[in-house]
C-alpha cells in the first residue's frame, strides 16, 4: 500500500492527529531463531541497514506517517489535511550491536552534525515548521528493528509538547529577560544534587521536576536555538554528556537500558526565538529494577504525571554509577 497518511483535528485538545494506515505492514522484529548478524540473512526479515561504507547514513522512513506526498485526505465531520511532512531514519552506525552508550566521542559529535544538518535541510522547506530528532531505545518503548538507530519527524506544524515547552520559555523571557532553562540550569548547578555530568560547554542532569524515573535532560549551559548554533566546544560536551548517561543507564543493572531520547529546539519557520534553548530529554520506562514504568490514568487522561520516587533519589543512583569515557567525568 502506498503512503497517503492524513491528519484530523482534534476539536477538544485543539491539535492534529496523523493517520497512516500503511504502517501496519511495516518491518517488525525477527523472530529468536532469527539472527541478523549471523552468516546468512533470511530476506523474509532484513536488517535495513544501507550498504556501503558510512558512519552515519539517514535514508527516508519507508513507513511513514507524514510525507510530503500525501494528497486528497478523506472528507470528514472534522477537518482534514494531507499528512505532509518527512520521516527519516538516521542509522548511527554500521555496527549493529553498537548503541550511543558504546559509540566514541568522536562519533557522537558526528551524530549531532548530522542531527544539526538534517534539521537545517529540513526545516528549510517551505512545508515544514518544527523537526524532532529522536530515539526510541528497546522493545520495552516499541522499537521494531534492532539496529542502534533513531528518526528524524518533520511536521508541517510545531507539534503539542514543543509547542507548550516554547509558550512558557517566552513568557519567561518577556517577564525576565533571560532564558527559562538557562536559570534552571543555572540554579541545578547551584544546588548540585541531581547533576549528572557537568563541562564547561554542557551538562546533564535529573530535573528538580522529573516525570519519569530516571529522567534526564542534556543541554548546553549557555542557551543555544539550534544544532546549527552550537559552538565545537558545546557540541563536545554533548557527545560526552550523551555517552556519560547512556553508560549509566546501562550500568544501573548491567543491561541495554531502553529509553526514548528527543531532542527540543527553535521552530524552523525563520521567526527568532531568543528563548529557545536546544536540549534532549531522556525518558526510561522503569519505575524500579523489576518493574516497568508505564503511563497511567492521571497522566494519560490527565495530563498529571505522578511519579513514585523522588528525583534526587534517582540521581544518586546514577551518580554512583561508575563509567569511563575518554575525558574526564565530572560529577
């Protein structure tokens, strides 16, 4: 089935809501006998790895659930629009069993040019206002291939979440003059209990406000809009901040730790916005060592996300997580 994905408005929550249909044929994990890096390869379950000699390779998401191609969108009681946008999928590595945690450093700032290239492509299309690089790590979030990979969604519209995120940094920043996560980023660094790693270009850490267990947020200290904008040493202190956490994701109970990571940025419509302040956030689905985290009434119908451990707690967990980079850890 060809991909005509469309979008029908939400009149209650007052957003757009993607259709695509032809996503329920896409590639899903193999079965257990099936090993995709063994000697031979059963065509019935490729890989989709490009070939080829690369690092890093990004390719259109075969599955998409926007595309500039979409047409016609069916006639409905609710307003209906073609599903125009792009969907990428951005493979990290040619090394199948890698993942951030594994990569070098020199890598991960590879990875963040290439998010910062493909965002500026992106977004210098006329259709596009908003582009989402983000990863979805393990079965336990929904992942359907094994290769260390993430996606790249490009939307005709700023979506909810970032939406919301850029309404309050702007208010903010009318009110005071400077940027909302530049002055909690500054008063976590004061407080120092929920720092995780620290440079003087970047910095991760467990938000005062976490929703999720284990949450983390990654950004560089001085507020940058874009990829684009980082400075080579930002960008550095990302890639080392990126695989700090990712090592102690892993360490905590010595297994590949599933999350999903998005990275938050400007608009890509060509306004200024002095508020935005590039950062990712991190959000496992574990509440303890054998219990999985999943959303429930208050935070789906709600909107109220009630966590079961305190931030700080899950902080020190992470802190005394032990891991070796190529620099120096600071803590």
């Amino acid at each position: 089935m060809s991909a005509n994905p469309h979008f029908r408005w939400h009149p209650l929550r007052g957003e757009w809501v993607a259709y695509a249909s032809h996503r329920q044929g896409r590639t899903f994990l193999p079965p257990p006998e099936y090993n995709p890096l063994g000697p031979t390869v059963d065509p019935a379950f490729p890989t989709e790895l490009p070939e080829g000699k690369y690092d890093v390779a990004v390719f259109e998401n075969r599955f998409p659930s926007m595309t500039l191609a979409a047409r016609d969108a069916p006639a409905s009681i609710v307003e209906t629009l073609p599903a125009k946008g792009v969907c990428e999928v951005v493979v990290f590595t040619r090394d199948a069993r890698a993942s951030i945690a594994t990569l070098s450093i020199d890598h991960l700032d590879l990875l963040l040019q290439v998010w910062g290239d493909r965002t500026r492509e992106l977004g210098s299309r006329p259709e596009i206002e908003y582009v989402l690089p983000f990863e979805n790590k393990g079965v336990e979030v929904g992942v359907t291939l094994h290769h260390p990979h993430g996606q790249i969604y490009a939307y005709p519209f700023v979506p909810p979440v970032p939406a919301r995120m850029l309404e309050q940094q702007a208010r903010f920043y009318r009110e005071k003059g400077k940027g909302l996560l530049a002055d909690l980023i500054a008063r976590e660094i004061a407080d120092g209990q929920r720092v995780i790693y620290q440079d003087d270009g970047a910095i991760a850490f467990v938000p005062v406000c976490a929703r999720y267990p284990y949450e983390v947020w990654i950004a560089p200290i001085e507020p940058v809009a874009t990829f684009e904008d980082l400075s080579p040493s930002q960008r550095r202190g990302l890639a080392r901040a990126l695989k700090t956490v990712t090592l102690k994701y892993d360490g905590l109970w010595n297994r590949s730790f599933p999350y999903l990571m998005a990275w938050f940025s400007a608009p890509t419509d060509g306004k200024a916005y002095p508020h935005a302040h590039l950062h990712a956030q991190f959000y496992p689905p574990y509440r303890t060592s054998d219990r999985l985290k999943y959303l429930a009434g208050t935070e789906l119908a709600g909107g109220m996300f009630a966590n079961d451990s305190i931030p700080e707690e899950k902080a020190r967990e992470l802190q005394e997580v032990a891991v070796s980079i190529e620099e120096t850890v600071h803590f």
